[in-house]
C-alpha cells in the first residue's frame, strides 16, 4: 500500500485503468475499456503532501486514506444538500471490473466525469490564512468588508463566501471577488455556488461543533453534470488538506491555532532547523521522521474527532 499510495504510483497504470493525470497529491485514471456506469474516472489519493505550493519529496503514510475516507463520510454527511461525484468505492474482485483496484483499495474512488467551474469555492468562519492577510491591509476578504478590530483567529460575525481562481502546480491561487466569478461564469452560476458553499460549511461547521472541533475555513470544488445540468460536489470534500479544523478547546484568537492538518509541516520548513530559503530556488528538503510521525498523527486524529471511529488500515 504505501508504495502505491507514496510518490511512485504517479504513471502507473492499474488493472483495467490507465493513467492520464497527476495533481499535488491525486492521480488521475480513465478507464481502459468501457465503463458501466458510462464517463467516469478513478481518482487516487496519494499520501504525497504539498506545502508553499511545492510537493514534498517526503510521503505521510496513509494520508491518502484519510483524505479518501473521511471525504466519503462527509459526501453522506452533505447527501441532501449537494449531489457528489461519487459511483463507488468498492475494491475490485477481478481486475477490469470497473471498481477499485485492489493495489488502491481505500484511498481511490470511482466518479462521475464533470465539467468543473474554474474556481476554488471557499467558505471562511474564521480569520486566518490570506484572509488574514488581505484583512490587514483593507479590512475586506474578497471584497466583503469586516469590522475593524479582528485578530488571527478572530470568529468572523457570519460565515463568508470568498472564492479564489484555481492554478496550475506550482502556481499560486489568486483570491478574487463574487463579481469577477460572475464575470467568468455567469451570474446565475456564481450565485448558485456562493449558496451551495456557504450551506456545506454551515451543515460542516455544525457536525464538526458537536465533536469539539472548529471548521475555520474549507475550500470546495463543484463542477456540472454534463448529462443532468446538475452542480455536483467533486474532489475531496472537509479533509485536512482542503479545510482548517482547530480544537475548539484550545481556540484562542490573536495567535496561530493549533490544526488538525499539514501546519506542522510548514511551520518545521520555516524554521531554523529545516535550513530552507522559502524564497529561493530550491526545493523543500526531505522531512524528518519525527515532523512525519506528528503530521500523520493529526490527520489520523482529524479523522476519529470528526468521524468518531478510528481509521480502518
């Protein structure tokens, strides 16, 4: 499993499946003859980790699994209010059945083709991250003005649609506002994804309070059934790589909140021990084992908090 789920899947193909693609962390395959359940692709989960839009050479055991099975959880969780992606996780019992390969079993899906909007749909509760950043210099994010006195951390006074153009690996994502999605896909289709966003982060932020935790931000992807017409939810869904989850114990604005998610990652690759120039040409270096142990660990603990079992592995 880890050395399927770690770097060295990316370019290979599976039983009944070819490779066509490779993002930051998912591998892409179509299949290789027809499918039954018509145009769809297998989507992989890989335990590789990016960070500073850099991906890391060094892997986080069993990540992949969790992204792949606490999104199924959430997918059930959001089933009323959004339609998924999702034609099914079962494992194959003979290759070219069209299920999931038995070398991926767990951290792969099989899914419904979309046309996807270009835009990253983000939903903020919390002020951090760029948010942060664009609030400071002018007490909006995305072009929704906020009252003055906010601090990092701060609970904003409702939760804020705050989409963002997607890019390319290696490139950063650019926050813009409702108008200039409007301008790029239409009035109609901006306002349905700002409604659709802000509803699966409300039903999220609620499921996640009971457990403890806090849903500061959570960024999705939402593309269009080209049989149906219908807007789809597709991708990961409220995994520690798309969304911020802070113990609610522990919250404390005015200061970083600790993170159920890759933070101990980029705060070990700022600092002195890791030796990286962020700003220069090099790549990160490899992760120590103890940055990795602690890493797997919060995205481990992410999933019992929220799903309240403990990840089958």
């Amino acid at each position: 499993m880890a050395s399927i789920g770690g770097l060295g899947v990316t370019g290979r193909d599976l039983p009944g499946w070819r490779h066509v693609y490779s993002g930051k962390v998912r591998d892409l395959y179509e299949p290789a003859g027809q499918h039954p359940a018509g145009d769809v692709v297998l989507v992989v989960a890989s335990d590789r980790i990016s960070a500073y839009d850099h991906v890391l050479a060094t892997p986080i055991p069993d990540k992949g699994v969790v992204l792949t099975q606490l999104s199924l959880w959430w997918f059930a969780q959001l089933a009323d209010l959004v339609e998924n992606h999702v034609v099914t996780a079962q494992t194959s019992v003979v290759a070219g059945d069209g299920l999931v390969p038995a070398a991926v079993a767990g951290r792969a899906m099989v899914c419904r083709r979309l046309d996807m909007f270009p835009v990253e749909c983000v939903a903020r509760g919390y002020l951090t991250g760029s948010g942060l950043v664009e609030y400071r210099a002018s007490s909006t994010v995305c072009g929704v003005p906020l009252p003055a006195g906010l601090e990092d951390g701060s609970r904003l006074p409702e939760p804020i649609f705050t989409p963002a153009t997607k890019a390319a690996v290696g490139d950063h994502d650019e926050n813009v506002s409702l108008d200039v999605v409007a301008q790029q896909i239409g009035t109609e289709n901006a306002e349905r994804l700002r409604d659709l966003t802000l509803a699966v982060y409300a039903r999220a932020a609620s499921l996640a309070a009971e457990r403890g935790v806090l849903l500061a931000d959570t960024k999705l992807e939402l593309g269009l059934d080209p049989v149906t017409g219908a807007t789809v939810l597709g991708d990961e869904v409220l995994t520690p790589d798309s969304s911020r989850f802070w113990d609610a114990e522990l919250w404390e604005p005015g200061r970083a909140q600790p993170s159920f998610d890759k933070q101990h990652v980029r705060d070990w690759l700022v600092s002195p021990e890791s030796g990286w120039d962020r700003g220069g040409d090099e790549p990160p270096p490899p992760l120590p084992e103890h940055v990795v142990a602690a890493t797997r660990e919060r995205y481990l603990e992410a999933f019992r908090r929220l799903t309240g079992r403990d990840l089958a592995l």
